[in-house]
C-alpha cells in the first residue's frame, strides 16, 4: 500500500551532485559551484550579525535584498521577488501556473532536469521539444506546445549555449503563457533577457546567487517580472520563504560587484583554458557560457571515464540518459583543480 498520491509514486525524484564531505580533499567539479569564496564584505556580515534577528520572523518580501537588486540591475524593488534559490521559485511557478494537459510545461532539452520533476510533482503534462544538434532555437515547436509556462535555460546546462535576445523576443510575443528565462549562469555570460521583462507581460527572469556569487550553500535567488504578475505568484509563496540571514548575506553580496566581477573574469580565463586543454587530448568540447563545458571523449567512454575519475578523487558530472551519456558536465575549478583534471584525463586517455 502506498500512502502518497500516484503520480509521486510513479515519479523518479531529481538526483543532485554528489556532496562529498567537507575536508576530503576530494576535487569536487560536478555541481557548478562557484570555486572562489565568497565576497569578503559577506564573511564581515556573518561575523557581525545580530542574533535578535533569528528570534523575528524576516522580513517576508526580502526588501533590504531587493533594493540592493533594484540599485544594481537598474530595476524597480517592487519588480522583484525573492526565493529560497532559486529553485523554490521555479516550483513556485508551476504550481501557481501548470496543471495537467490543459495547461502544460513547455522547455527545450537536453536542459536542467528539474523542470520535468517540478512538473512530474504538480502533477502537469510535459511538452519536451528536443534541441538540434546545432542547438538552433526550436521556436516553431515551441509555440505549437501553447504551455502554461515555457522554461527556457540561457546559458543552458548541459550544453552551455546561450539563446539570442532576438529568439527570446519572439518567443514572448507568440507564447499564450509565461515565458520564464532562467539565467542561473548569466553572470559568466555576455547579454541578458532583462530587457524583455518591462516590454512583456508574460515574461519572467530568474536569477541565483548560487553560481557568480560563491553562495550556493545559502540558497538564495530572486526572479523579475511585472508586478501584477508578481501579486499572483505571492498568493503561492510560503510566508517565510527566506530567513533574515540569507537576506543579509545576499545584501551584502549584491553590493559588492567588483569582487563578483573579479572572480567572474578568472573564471572566464580559466573556462577557455580548460577547454583547449580538452580538446588538446581530443575531446569535444561546445563552446560555454557558463562555469562549466560539456565534453564527449574521443572514445566516448564517458562513463569509464566519471568513474576511473571518482576513484582518483575527482567528482565530474555524468548523466546517463539519451544524448549525454556520451558527454561529461565538467565545473571550472580553480586553477590548481583543472589541472589536476587534466593531468588524469592525460593519463586515462594515454593509457588507452
């Protein structure tokens, strides 16, 4: 006898990276974490923050954290709302917007697997609308799907692609439903889709500062959209979605762009490095956007290879579905940790 609905018993729950405990000395580039600490003007709030405000419920709208958004992102502070990652966002908005066949989820893959979860959980009908292997947008089939809401990664993971401004334009102009831009690696990319969010009603951006900010520990991302809009979404929110830590850390992180900024353009060097050194051993490599590259081996023994590595104490990525089993997801590191990759991938691939 199973004591929960149908739909969670028939479902397979979102597997996360493998998190390895802290101290191990195990080179960990598998979950897209950002490799630098976080801003120092972070670490001083921590130090220094009031213990009175763990006795108060926080503030419910976040708004010291989205005044900061509003004073950097040029945007209005009732434009924005704010989510324990976010991933507590995205659930949010399936379950104030999906619902079965009638209103279904819409998104482009291979992309972020929890889209299918969310929906799988609600539960709504999923329109999946395969990526060439050119990852030309999709548009057409896009539309045709009519979804309730339409996910669209960029940069994209896997694949590390970024979706044109242009394509997102069109995309909000024909879509019945919401078109949401989840740009969780926006901060290791060139553009935007901010813009489209005063000139469209239907669209919303999502951001985190898990990626470009070295927060993912605090779980903490907001997303950006009318606020007619956002009236909606505030029905769904739990009251106490954010706790007045994350707040004040997030604060604090927003404000301090020249460190993010710095530790975004090491990042950048380092992503280009470790793709040459790629494909130097004969992988291939897709140009990223992101903190990460998506590499096939020359053999395509991808799954040898995430193991043989696990063994040696190097966590990469390995997806074992269709079109990706071939392929490993690969974190930038730090200078030291792609090296050390490299160095085995020299040796795995020479020992063949």
């Amino acid at each position: 006898m199973s004591y929960v609905r149908p739909n969670i018993d028939a479902m397979a729950g979102y597997v996360p990276g493998e998190q390895p405990r802290p101290g191990t000395g195990i080179i960990k580039l598998n979950s897209n974490e950002n490799p630098y600490p976080p801003s120092p003007q972070v670490i001083e709030v921590l130090r220094h923050f009031e213990d009175e405000l763990l006795r108060r419920y926080p503030d419910p709208f976040a708004r010291n954290f989205c005044q900061a958004i509003a004073d950097i992102l040029g945007v209005p502070a009732d434009w924005v709302i704010v989510g324990n990652g976010s991933d507590d966002l995205l659930n949010l908005l399936v379950r104030a917007c999906a619902d079965d066949t009638a209103r279904p989820i819409v998104y482009p893959t291979p992309t972020y697997v929890l889209y299918r979860t969310l929906a799988a959980l609600q539960p709504a009908t999923v329109v999946e609308v395969p990526y060439p292997d050119d990852f030309q947008f999709p548009l057409k089939d896009l539309v045709t799907a009519e979804g309730a809401i339409t996910f669209i990664a960029t940069p994209n993971s896997p694949s590390g692609h970024i979706v044109a401004l242009a394509d997102l334009r069109d995309l909000a102009q024909q879509a019945l439903g919401l078109v949401v831009v989840d740009e969780a690696y926006v901060d290791f990319a060139e553009g935007s889709a901010l813009s489209l969010v005063q000139e469209f009603d239907n669209v919303v951006v999502l951001r985190t500062l898990s990626k470009g900010y070295s927060l993912a520990g605090l779980r903490l991302g907001f997303g950006i959209a009318h606020p007619k809009l956002l009236a909606e979404l505030f029905k769904v929110k739990d009251s106490y979605n954010v706790d007045a830590l994350a707040i004040a850390l997030g604060t604090a992180a927003m404000r301090d762009q020249a460190y993010k900024n710095a530790c975004i353009s090491q990042i950048k060097s380092s992503r280009a490095a470790l793709t040459q050194a790629l494909r130097q051993l004969g992988f291939t490599v897709l140009d990223s956007h992101g903190n990460f590259v998506l590499a096939t081996p020359p053999q395509g023994n991808a799954e040898h290879l995430y193991l043989t590595l696990k063994e040696q104490g190097i966590l990469v990525r390995y997806f074992k579905q269709p079109r990706l089993d071939d392929k490993l997801r690969i974190s930038v590191g730090t200078e030291e940790q792609n090296h050390a990759l490299i160095a085995a991938l020299t040796r795995l691939t020479h020992a063949l």
